[in-house]
C-alpha cells in the first residue's frame, strides 16, 4: 500500500480481516465474509471479554447500538441512510461496514448535481457499439449494477445532492432489485444476487437542497449520526486520526495532551457560542465538527514539521485554527477575534500553561489575514 495515497478499508485492514474471517464460526447472512458481530467487533474494536487472541482495532467511534442497527439493516431488504451532520463519520463508517461485509467498499457513486442514471444504472462503450453492437460486454455497469451482480454492498455518497430523477431510479432498484435494459434483446434483466444492499449517506444541513420523497424514504432505514458531544470520545477520534496521519508521512512528532486539550477546548467554546448566537452573521461559517478539528491539528502538524522547529507548538496550533475556520471575510475574522478577547485573554491570565502563547498566535494570525 507505499504506492497508494489512499487505501481502501479492506486493503488497509485486509490482515485483521483475513484473521477474523479464519476464526469466525458464528452464522453469516448470505454470502457476507463476516457474521454480523465479528462486523461490530471490526469496526468498534475488541474489548478483553471478547476472549480473541489478538487485539482489533477500534476505527470507528460512536454508540454500539448505531453500529448495530446499521448491521441488522444491511441483513433486511431495506437500504441503510446514514444521516448527521458534517464531520460525523457517516462515509467513514460506510465504508468500513462495506470493507467488513463484502471485502470491497469502492463501489461508490457520488451523488451531485450532475449525478444521472447512468451513474447508477449504465452505460455504453461507444466504440464497442460502433464495433459490434449493443451487447453485454459493450455496456459499462455502475458501481451499483456492479454489486447488484456480486451480491455486495453499493455505496451512495451524499444522496440529497441527487436530483430527484436519480432519486426516482434508485427507487426502482431498492423495490424491484433488478435494472431492466430495454437495448438489449435477450438478457435483457440485470438480477441482483442475495447480499446486495445500498449504503447512502445523506448531510442534515442538506435538508432542502433536494429532499427525498416519501417513496424513497420507504425503502430506506434511518440511522442518524450524532455530532459526538463526549470529550474523551472526540479526543480518541483526533488523536486516532492523526496518529494515521503522522504514520502515513512518516513523521515523527508528539502531539502534546495539553495542546489537545486547547484544541478540544476551543472548539466547545466556539460551538457554545454558536449554539447561543442570534443570526447566522454571528456564527462561523464551519460546522465546527470534529472533522474540522482533525484538519486543524493535520495543518498544525504538518506545518510543524515541515517550516518549524519539528515540535507542535501552541503559537502553529492557534494560526492553523483561525486559517481554517476564517472562511467569511469580515464576519468570520470578528467573531474570531471576539473569542480570542473574551474567551481565551480571561484564559491565558487564570490558567497559564499553553494558553498565553495560543492567544498570541491567534491574534498574529487574524491581523495576517484582516
């Protein structure tokens, strides 16, 4: 995987998955590679009562019961729509319950504005038809045809982006579980194989963009994501998500649990005042998730390493911080600066520690940009 920029979840994880698949002996539906609870164990990771020999991973962080449900779903002729917010890990648990289930999670197609059936039924080789005709091997599947043949999950990224014409044909698929091609003579019906089910994922700040019909909704059970509220649990997830990081550029370099804290801190500062903000003009443009804050600390990081003195310091962390989360110029940058004055000034007096210094940065870093 040196070659990949990107590994797919079942190349990343492919030795925990062999290893749980040579010792799972517990009942599989269809013809999933693993039973329902060595998926859960999978994607939560092993606890001690588990009675493994070998510790797995835990890669996805949120309630069991969510993962649960998701599971159960994928076992039933319903879909399964991940709901949340931005940031919650709704794609990255897709795509690890598609690695665990059918050892290929890249069957994806992204749903945007210019998403069309073809996208999601098929198309032709042109050249091919030319040549030969409209046959089989002159037509090019979708991602979902594609595990429609295999029996696997499809994946279906951001469904609300969608217009309501791709929507309409992805209900025909969920209903009926075959796509009809009327070009064809014979062989005509592309039937889907037990096993096959759709994962989507669809963004809650999304409502309205192109909402879903009651039909669709139908053939889809709900599970929503929850922004993760916990401190410890969010802490686990950045610090999870950057120890990737580091290990993936090769780089060596401690993230402080103090500067974690700052980090943890100024985010719940930023969205309390959020919550308590009057219009939308007083808000930050961010979702403020812990996406975000993961893309905070990987731009502290890097730029740690690669410009500074190899340590993550409190002045970097601040500048990373206001660099992406100013997005609206002025709006972003005043409220900002309003946090620094009110919130962390107060702060860095009372407590000290790293403090002072992020205060320092983040005003060096506003009066850059202002």
């Amino acid at each position: 995987m040196s070659d990949v920029l990107r590994a797919p979840a079942e190349l990343k994880y492919a030795e925990e998955l062999d290893w749980l698949e040579s010792v799972d002996d517990s009942p599989k539906p269809f013809a999933w590679r693993l039973s329902p609870k060595m998926i859960r164990l999978f994607v939560l990771g092993s606890e001690r009562a588990d009675g493994l020999d070998r510790e797995i991973s835990q890669k996805w962080f949120g309630d069991r019961s969510i993962v649960e449900r998701a599971i159960v779903t994928l076992a039933s002729d319903r879909g399964l729509l991940l709901i949340g917010d931005p940031g919650t890990g709704k794609s990255w648990l897709a795509e690890l319950l598609a690695a665990a289930i059918s050892r290929n999670s890249t069957l994806v197609v992204q749903g945007t504005a210019g998403t069309t059936e073809d996208h999601i039924k098929y198309s032709w080789n042109v050249s091919m038809v030319i040549a030969k005709g409209q046959s089989r091997e002159s037509m090019i599947p979708s991602p979902i045809m594609t595990a429609m043949e295999a029996g696997s999950i499809g994946r279906f990224e951001e469904l609300t982006r969608s217009t309501s014409d791709v929507q309409d044909a992805l209900i025909s698929i969920l209903s009926e579980k075959y796509i009809s091609v009327p070009e064809l003579d014979s062989d005509g019906i592309v039937f889907a194989k037990p096993g096959f089910s759709v994962i989507a994922t669809a963004n809650s700040r999304d409502r309205g963009v192109n909402d879903l019909s009651s039909a669709l909704k139908r053939r889809f059970n709900f599970v929503r994501i929850p922004v993760v509220t916990n401190k410890k649990s969010e802490a686990e997830i950045v610090r999870f998500r950057t120890e990737e990081l580091l290990r993936r550029h090769q780089i060596e370099l401690d993230v402080p649990p103090t500067l974690l804290d700052v980090l943890l801190r100024s985010f719940g500062d930023l969205r309390a005042a959020a919550a308590s903000a009057g219009s939308d003009d007083e808000k930050l443009e961010s979702a403020l998730s812990t996406a975000e804050q993961i893309g905070v600390l990987e731009d502290a990081v890097l730029h740690s390493n690669f410009f500074g003195e190899r340590e993550l310091t409190a002045r970097t962390l601040a500048s990373s911080l206001v660099g992406s989360l100013a997005r609206r110029e002025p709006e972003d940058l005043a409220i900002l600066n309003k946090y620094l004055h009110g919130v962390v000034e107060p702060r860095s007096k009372d407590e000290g520690g790293d403090w002072p210094e992020f205060l320092d940065g983040g005003r060096d870093a506003i009066a850059t940009l202002s």
